[in-house]
C-alpha cells in the first residue's frame, strides 16, 4: 500500500474531507512505524496516527472500524477547534 491509496481509501470513507494533497495528506512515519494522517480544514489542522495492520485490514476491504474512528474523530475535533 502506498499513501496515495491510503488516502483515497480515506477520501472514499469521507468523500465531505476534500483532495489528498490539500485537505487530507497522508505519509508513513518511519520513527513512529504508522501512518499519520493530516486533516486541513480552513486555517486549521490536526494529525493522528493509524496503526499499519488497521490501515492494512481496511485497504484489503476486511475492516475499516478502527480508520473510521480515528478520521472521524480527527473530523470532529477539527470542526469543534474556534476558527483562526
């Protein structure tokens, strides 16, 4: 898996997030060994980090429970953040 597809899986999730690249980027942390996902909404941005073997169940269409709730949280904690 790269994370272009990654990000797409994400965006096919949440079609609302935007482009990859822009809204949400996606990048493998070697140091931290897991994704990180970056969500950009307006002047504001959050990260959080998914585990490789959840992003690995949901890109082969076995489970998407655990990235489900982690962008979803990450979604609401960015729409609940006072605008800049």
């Amino acid at each position: 898996m790269n994370k272009k597809e990654l990000c797409d899986k994400i965006r096919t999730l949440y079609p609302d997030i935007g482009e990859c690249g822009i809204d949400v980027n996606v990048a493998y942390d070697d140091a931290n060994d897991r994704w990180t996902v970056h969500l950009k909404k307006d002047k504001k941005e959050l990260k959080t980090f998914l585990e490789p073997d959840d992003a690995d169940l949901c890109m082969e269409g076995k489970q998407c429970m655990s990235l489900g709730i982690e962008i979803n949280q990450l979604k609401d904690s960015i729409d609940r953040m006072p605008s800049q």
